[in-house]
C-alpha cells in the first residue's frame, strides 16, 4: 500500500516537473525565438489599420508576422556565436534546435511571399520584398556599418521598422494619405528609443568590438539623458497631427508610451540587468496599441 501511495506521489511530481518544463520552453520561444516581436510588427500594422479606418485584410496578419519572424529568427541564427555572452538565454533556448532554424527560416519566408504575392497588390508587393531583404541583410550589413557610422544600427532598424506602416497602408488602400507620415515619423521616435535602449545589454561587447552604437559613444549615463529627450519628443508629432485634425482624437491615448518608456529608462539607470527588461517590456512595447485605440475610440464615441 505504501509503495503504491509513493509511486503515485512521485508520478504526479514528476507530471508537474514536465509540465513546468513545456511552459517554460514555450515562453522561452515567445520570448526568444522572435515571435513577441513579431507580436510587436502585427499589433503596428493593426493600429495603422485603425487610424486609416478601412477593413483590416484579415492575411496581412499573416504576411506581417510571418515576414517579421522570419528576419528574427534569422538574425538569432546569425548571431547565435556572438551571443554566447550577451545573450545565454537566447544561445541557450535556440540551441534545443539550431539544426531546425535554417528550415524554419526558409518556411516563414515561403508563407509571407506566396501570401504577399497572392494578396498584395504590386506597390505593397515592391515595398514588402523590399523589407524582407532589409530585415535580412541587417546582421552583415547593420553591423559592419555601425562600426564606420555612429549609430547606424539603430537608425537602419528604426527606419525598417517604421516603413511597416507605409507597407500596411499601401497593401489596403491605393495611395498614402498625408497624415500617416505623422504617424510614421512618432513611430520612427518610439523605435529609436527601443532599438537603441537594447543595445545597452550589449554595451561591453560592442565596446570590445568597436561598434559604434549609441550607448557605447555616449555611455550610459548620457545615453540615458538623450533617450530621455528623444522620448518626450516623440509625442510632438502625435499631438501636432491630433491638433490639425490630422490623426483622430483617440490617438492621444498613445501618449501612455511616453510613461511607459520612461519607467524602464530610469530602471535602467538603476540596474547593470537590461536584458529582461529588453526581452519582455521593450520588444513587446507595441502590442498594447490596437486595444489601446480602441479603448480610446470607444471612450471618445
């Protein structure tokens, strides 16, 4: 009876240690293996959907997410050597499978350019390509001209990041309305101050190794100060195009970023530990956007 009551016991130890062991492989690959940044790129291209107020085209979710995973997981791939000391927990997680990433790379390409092919038209056709090859030549590209102009990197992947929402609005309507750049040129800010905060993670290394980010040619305290700065500016454009009647009301409720973003620059001043804070806080900064419009939508109805 004993030995039946601690082979039960046991087993349901056991139970519970696998299933720990699956939740925490699966956050580590939403963490790790791109997907809450893709999150991210979705959840801006839903919120440029919602400013132009047309029909959201359900597959451009898909050619979104997909196109962004596949520039992640990349980019992972290709840095998976230098990452061994800056980044553990990515080396880590993506070792459990490295062998798979060059196919997994290749099917998430697949899936976003046979949807894009099928569904867009043939400037959101240019313009998606055109992104796909950016995200992907980052790594080689990005990096060695960051060690020749200051702040390259940051710029390079801000700018990428932002024409995401010229490619939302071209792929659903035939031309782009004015007011959007003012959308794009918040965005651009907000992106700047991500981008670059996450290169403070890797500070020593890229110090080492010359390249020339923001942090390493600033340091970290005036660093800080300019993000800082680059955060309250970033709400300008919001404001000046809600002023004008250019961007509805409701967008003024994106002005939360400005506390949001604050918060983990001054944690930042406090700790040496960024790294969780860019994982989870900074690459997942955009998903509360669409509920937040819509919030806001509802609120001023």
């Amino acid at each position: 009876m004993f030995l039946r009551i601690s082979n039960y016991l046991f087993k349901k130890k056991d139970d519970i240690t696998d299933q720990m062991k699956i939740f925490d492989f699966i956050w580590d690959e939403i963490v790790h293996g791109g997907h809450w940044g893709s999150l991210s790129a979705v959840a801006v291209a839903l919120s440029t959907v919602l400013l132009l107020d047309v029909p959201l085209k359900p597959e451009f979710i898909f050619i979104v997410y997909f196109g962004t995973l596949s520039i992640y997981t990349y980019n992972h791939l290709a840095e998976i050597e230098s990452d061994r000391i800056t980044n553990p927990q990515r080396v880590a997680h993506l070792g459990k499978y490295a062998f798979m990433i060059p196919w997994l790379v290749l099917s998430y390409i697949v899936i976003f350019s046979l949807l894009l092919l099928i569904k867009g038209n043939i400037h959101s056709i240019i313009i998606g390509l055109f992104l796909l090859i950016l995200g992907l030549t980052f790594n080689r590209l990005g990096k060695r001209l960051t060690k020749k102009i200051i702040g390259f990197k940051t710029f390079y992947t801000a700018l990428s990041w932002s024409f995401l929402i010229i490619f939302t609005t071209v792929y659903h309507l035939d031309h782009i309305p004015p007011y959007i750049l003012f959308f794009m040129i918040f965005s651009f800010l907000r992106f700047v101050i991500g981008t670059s905060y996450c290169d403070l993670k890797d500070l020593v290394s890229d110090k080492s190794m010359g390249i020339l980010t923001l942090p390493t040619v600033l340091g970290k305290g005036n660093f800080l100060s300019f993000l800082s700065f680059v955060n309250l500016l970033s709400i300008i454009p919001l404001l000046v195009a809600i002023c004008l009647g250019y961007l509805p009301i409701f967008s003024f409720i994106l002005v939360y970023h400005f506390f949001y973003s604050l918060y983990y620059i001054v944690k930042a001043r406090y700790t040496s530990d960024v790294a969780r804070l860019c994982y989870v806080m900074v690459d997942g900064e955009f998903i509360p956007w669409p509920p937040l419009l819509l919030i806001g939508e509802i609120i001023t109805a």
